[in-house]
C-alpha cells in the first residue's frame, strides 16, 4: 500500500472507533427491564409511550420466566425494575432485600386458559377431556421456574385431574413456549395466559377459560430493584406502569386491572 | 509365456509413453528415479489405470482400452513386492504367506504354506510378526507371500535398495533360484548398475517417461543413461582406490 | 442422592450408549468411504457431515424439528402413518446426541483410514482380495484404535449434549431429563447443592471419558 493511502485508512479507522465512542455517550439513560415473557406486547408498548415522554431515555427489556429471572438478579444481574407473573418470585426478591422499598406495587391480572392446536382433530371442549385416551401430550410450564406451569399445577390438582394426566405433562421452560409448542401442533393441549392465546388466535382452535377458582389469582408484581443504576428513573417507569396511561395499555392487551395497588 | 504392452498415461505435467514386450525371462527396468519405472509395474499390476493402451500376458489381455477390457487387480494373477515391502504388520509371518490362499481346505492351505516356508528358510518364524524379524527375513516373506498364489508373472519394485550389500547377493541369488523354479517372467525395477546386470536377462532402458532402449546387457553397454549410471559406479569406486585410503 | 439425579444419569448413560451404537455404525461406513472413494459432490457431503460439529447446537435443534417435529418434513409422514411423534421422548434425545456427534465419529474414522500405507491395501488386492474383503481383515483391524477413540470421544460428547437435546427432547422429569437438562433446571430454581452432585458426576464422568480416548488415540497414530 503506498504511504499515503495507508495513513488514510488509519485516519479513518480512528475517526470511526472515535466516533463508536462518541455514540455511547450520546444515549443519556438506559433502564433495563426483567419482565415475565407474558407482559412482553404490553410492555413493549408502555415503554415506548415512556420514552416519548422522558426524552433521552432507552428502556432495555429482558423477558423470561419469571423464576428464571429472579435468578439473574439474586445472581447479580444489572436490572433496575422487575415484573413477575407471580407473587412468589416478588416475594423472594423482596426477603433477599434486593428490592427498593415503598417502590413495589400489584398492577395486573390474568387468567389461565386451555388451549389446543388448530390442525388438531382432538374433541377437547374442556379440562376433564384432558384424560381421554387420544390424548397424549399436553404441554404447561416448568412449575419450578415458570409462574404460568405452578397455576396449571394447581388447576390441575384442584380439578382432581393431575395422577390421570401427569404423565402425558411436557414441561416448557416459559409460557411462550407452552404457545408455541401448542400452535406448532407438536402437543394436543396446552395451559396459558388468556393475554397470551390471544396473540396466536389464530393458529388455536379452541380457547377454553379455566374453572373460576381453580387457580391462585394471577397477580403481577412490579418493583425497582435495589442497586440498579438509576433508581429514580427506575422508580418513574414503576410509577407510569400503574398510571392512568399504563392501565389503559394493560386493558387493551387483555389483562385485568387491580383497583387496590398495594 | 511372456508380457506386452503399450502404455500411455498423462498424470500432474508427467507423460509415459512406452511399448516393449518380453519373452520368459528377467526382466530390469532401469533407469533413474521418476522415469516412470514404477508407475509402468502399477499399471501392469492394475493399481493404476493407463489412458490408453493394451498390457497382454500370455494369451490373456489384461487391459485394451479400446475393447474396454480391465481386469481387476484381483484376477490378474500377478505376485508383487513393494519398495517397502508392504507386509501386514498385524499379521504373523504364517498369516501374512498366507493371506493370497483360499483353500480348498485349511489343511491343503497349511500344506503350501509350509513348502513356502522351506523354499525360503524362514522355519521358526511362523508366528512371529514382521517387526520381529530382520531386513532380509522380511524380503524373504514377502517374496513368499507373492509367489504362493503361483502367479503367472513377479514384478518387484526396488525390492532389496533397502539392504545392505551381502544380503542384496543373497536375495539375487534367490531371485535366479526363483526364475529357474517358477519359470514365469520376472520384472525387477532398480536403479542400481551392478543389480541390473547381474541379475538381467533383457535391460528395458527408461528414460523421463519413455523407452531409451531394449536389449541383452551386452547390447545396451554404451547406451547413454548406460554410460551416465557407469560414471556414477566409476566415481564412488575411486573414493575406495588405494590412493584415497591411507593406510599405515 | 436424589431420586432425580439417578434417573438423569441413568437416562444419560442410556441416550448416549444408543446414540453411539448409531454413530459407530453409521460413522465407520461414511468415514471409510470418505477415506476410500472419490465420487461427485465429496467435499460437500464432508461439509454436510462437519456441519453439526461447527454449528451451535440450538442451529442443529432448529434443523430437527423442521425436519422431525409433529409437522416436519419426515415427522409429519411419520405422524400420518403411526400416529407416532418422536418430539419430547427419549428417542429425540439419542437423535440430537447422534447428530451432533458424528461428525467426531467421521473425522476420526476417515484420518485412520487414510494414514494407513496405500501399498497394504494394493498388496492385499494383488493377493485377489476385493474391496469389502480386504476392508474387513487389513484396513479395519489397522484402523482399530483410532476408531476405538473416535467411539469413545463420541459417547462423551453424546452425554454432554443439551442445546439440540432441549430443543427436542424437552426437559420432562422422569422421561427426557437429562443429565445436563437436570442441571440446568436445578441451576434454575436455586437447588445449589443438588445441581453441585450433579455437575459433579457429569465432570468426572466426561473427564474419564475424554482420558481414555486420549490414551487409545496416542497409540493409534
């Protein structure tokens, strides 16, 4: 390379990581949200109405099970807010004293529903015909690490339906994955959240709601988690969530609103 | 009962283009390394398969490309020894002699084997393996192996390069015994002056992939590749002449 | 220990000695004649066949269940025709095992082969023995040990799988649970201590696998 094109393509380089450097600097704030997969529609969208009011501010999400989840921050993972699809894995978080206080707040409910495939040509109207012989699979969530697998558990035993049919259980490790498992065909019968059937209607052919009182109430927690970078940004996107704004959001995703926060 | 053939094969820039015939006899490819010595025993052998040609042993063709005959090395009938001799390391001496036999049965097997075993004097050496044995042993097996077939024609490539010289006269030796008890046409590859002619009945001259000349050994004396392997001869002679050794 | 645990461990042993029944026999076959044949499309398949070994696994669980889930490719006929899907059993686990481990089997069996002396192998058909004959009683018996390392390397990489074997298999207690799947689940719900016996077996298990090909591969090239 002659002299002069090779100081070029330095000079250039340079300028590019100067300017990669730069843009780190330009984001102001950064907040980074672990959230249950099951809120993933509707928080997507809140965040985004969040930053078109805050100015300057990026919300970085990061769904999963819930239990899996609280596993990352016990182990030291930098989030500054978490929302679960259960009161249990708040409640762990809270007795390890990794959340702020007077910060945590219930904001949503849901309810659990039996799903099937749309190419399936099972009869399956309800729960009890879970036990019929043609039924062989039936997926739910992990219910060590998945919120959505302990309330299916629950329907399950409550119903008397669990010895019949625990052997044809297939264990998800969320509950997008129970979705996908049942839209894909691969299972006859799946337990979700209504909010999340409603997203692949489509592909399901039967969305059946579960007894009422089957199940413990889907409560959703919120919480800023203690030691995250910027707690009072984390503690503004908490109060937005449970705003006027933030309910209306949640409403039209399809999960209930809780009129006593605390 | 003898061979000939016509060959033609063009391989990574090198070219063979040679045609000779012999009658029951030995015959020594001579010539110096990458003439195409080797690679004309391939193709007799069937290992290797010219573009074009035709390879005749006795009455049978063995390969024409034009009526698209080719045998394959299996049926051929033909005993080889390789450069390196090529013996079954996991095989014992008796598993290696062996090896070409099919039977009828294992005791007419066992019958040939041993009379292989005599001719080459190679008793007590049955269940050794080759590593086990010396250099001239190992020749000895591997001649064995290839001749306990009966086959119809011997090609050995630079069989004995690898021994030092009183072992080399004795494998000649062999090989003159093998001729007058086989009577089948023997071809020997070497690069060797002194092996060439003591060993030759007919001298096939190569040179860079071709026939430089076909003759008795008398007749090829001053044919140039001759003369060029004789100086060789001549200047490693004179560094044992009397002048050059020193003695007290 | 763990009820559990047993089960994992068993079931891993299980998976992996099947998957390497497989590989073995379907490995030496395709390693000898990469080794011993030239054909059209050659080095294609030999990249075909290293692929699973440079991809990620959950790359080579996304291909199975095109191809073997309840509406793939090969699982749909299957389904159609036995009403059988093998999505979620332990039979998906030995394929995953089998995929992802072959390509070892392969490479292994193909460099034994091929650093055998080409003059043994014409010797032998001068001596009127055919391919198959001469494969069977020289080239095999010579390739032993580095086949006997290619085995053993397989079977530890068969017991270590996860990514394809998740994605297949599932992580079902009791049925496709795995040994790696167990300790991920256990790593997940915060059962420190029982995840610690399980990795526990697992490394020791892989690292005597992995001295023994070792050993036998030394003394094969």
């Amino acid at each position: 390379m002659r002299p002069l094109s090779k100081a070029a393509s330095i000079f250039i380089m340079l300028l590019v990581f100067l300017g990669m450097i730069s843009l780190q600097k330009v984001s102001a704030q950064e907040i980074t949200i672990s959230a249950a997969i099951s809120l993933k529609e509707a928080f997507s969208e809140i965040a985004k109405h969040f930053e078109a009011r805050q100015k300057e501010v990026r919300v970085l999400f990061n769904f999963g099970a819930s239990g899996d989840l609280v596993r990352q921050i016990m182990a030291g993972a930098p989030v500054d807010v978490f929302a679960s699809a259960g009161l249990k894995e708040m409640d762990e978080l809270e007795q390890k004293g990794q959340v702020v206080s007077g910060s945590r707040a219930n904001f949503a409910e849901n309810t659990v529903v039996l799903i099937t495939p749309q190419q399936s040509s099972l009869k399956i109207e309800n729960l009890s015909d879970l036990t019929n012989k043609e039924v062989t699979r039936i997926a739910v969530g992990n219910p060590k690490t998945v919120p959505a697998g302990r309330y299916a558990d629950q329907v399950l035993r409550n119903l008397k339906l669990y010895d019949t049919v625990k052997e044809k259980l297939i264990l998800a490790e969320n509950v997008r994955q129970v979705l996908d498992y049942v839209a894909r065909g691969e299972v006859d019968a799946g337990l979700v959240y209504a909010t999340d059937a409603a997203t692949k209607a489509k592909e399901l052919k039967k969305i059946v709601p579960v007894p009422e009182g089957s199940h413990q109430p889907v409560v959703y927690p919120i919480a800023a988690v203690k030691g995250g970078k910027n707690e009072s940004l984390a503690k503004a996107f908490v109060s937005w969530v449970i705003s006027p704004e933030g309910e209306s959001i949640l409403r039209r995703h399809g999960f209930k609103i809780i009129t006593n926060k605390k | 009962m003898g061979l000939s053939l016509r060959l033609f094969k063009k391989v990574d820039g090198f070219t063979l283009e040679v045609e000779w015939a012999i009658d029951e006899e030995l015959a020594v490819l001579f010539g110096f390394s990458g003439a195409g010595k080797s690679m004309t025993l391939q193709m007799i052998a069937g290992l290797m398969t010219p573009d074009r040609g035709r390879i005749i042993l006795g009455e049978e063709v063995l390969f024409d490309n034009q009526t698209g005959i080719n045998l394959s090395p299996q049926d051929r009938s033909i005993g080889y020894v390789f450069q390196d001799l090529a013996l079954f390391p996991h095989m014992t001496v008796w598993g290696n002699i062996a090896y070409g036999l099919r039977g009828p049965t294992r005791k007419a097997m066992a019958v040939k084997v041993k009379e292989m075993i005599e001719i080459f004097h190679l008793e007590g050496l049955e269940k050794k393996k080759p590593a086990a044995i010396s250099g001239g042993q190992q020749q000895r097996v591997a001649l064995a192996r290839a001749l306990i077939r009966q086959p119809r024609l011997l090609l050995l490539d630079e069989p004995f390069s690898a021994l030092d010289s009183p072992l080399r006269a004795e494998m000649q030796d062999y090989l003159k015994t093998i001729k007058q008890d086989f009577k089948i046409p023997v071809i020997l590859v070497t690069h060797d002056l002194s092996e060439a002619y003591s060993l030759a009945d007919c001298l096939i001259i190569y040179s860079q992939g071709r026939i430089s000349q076909v003759g008795s050994p008398r007749e090829v004396w001053t044919n140039p590749i001759i003369r060029e392997a004789k100086r060789v001869y001549r200047l490693s002679a004179e560094a044992l002449s009397p002048e050059r050794v020193k003695t007290d | 220990m763990n009820t559990d645990l047993w089960f994992s461990l068993r079931l891993s042993l299980q998976v992996a000695f099947a998957a390497t029944v497989l590989i073995v026999l379907f490995g030496v076959a395709a390693g000898y004649l990469l080794a011993r044949k030239n054909f059209r499309g050659k080095e294609l398949i030999d990249i075909l066949f290293t692929l699973p070994l440079v991809l990620p696994p959950t790359v080579t669980g996304y291909y199975l269940i095109i191809l073997f889930g309840r509406n793939g490719w090969i699982g749909k006929v299957l389904y159609t025709w036995t009403g059988w899907s093998i999505m979620f059993t332990w039979y998906a686990a030995v394929l995953a095992s089998f995929v992802v481990a072959l390509p070892l089997m392969i490479r292994t069996t193909r460099a034994a082969i091929e650093s055998i002396d080409p003059h043994l192998i014409q010797a032998s058909f001068t001596l009127g023995h055919s391919e198959l004959e001469t494969a069977w009683k020289v080239i095999l018996p010579l390739a032993r040990r580095g086949l006997l390392a290619g085995t053993v390397l397989s079977f530890a990489r068969a017991m270590g799988e996860f990514g394809a074997t998740l994605m297949v298999a599932g992580n079902i207690p009791g049925k496709t649970n795995t040994l790696p799947l167990t300790i991920y689940t256990l790593a997940g719900s915060g059962e420190w201590s029982q995840a610690q016996i399980a990795v526990l077996l697992l490394t020791l298990a892989s690292a005597f696998f992995l001295f023994w090909a070792n050993r036998t591969a030394r003394k094969a090239f």
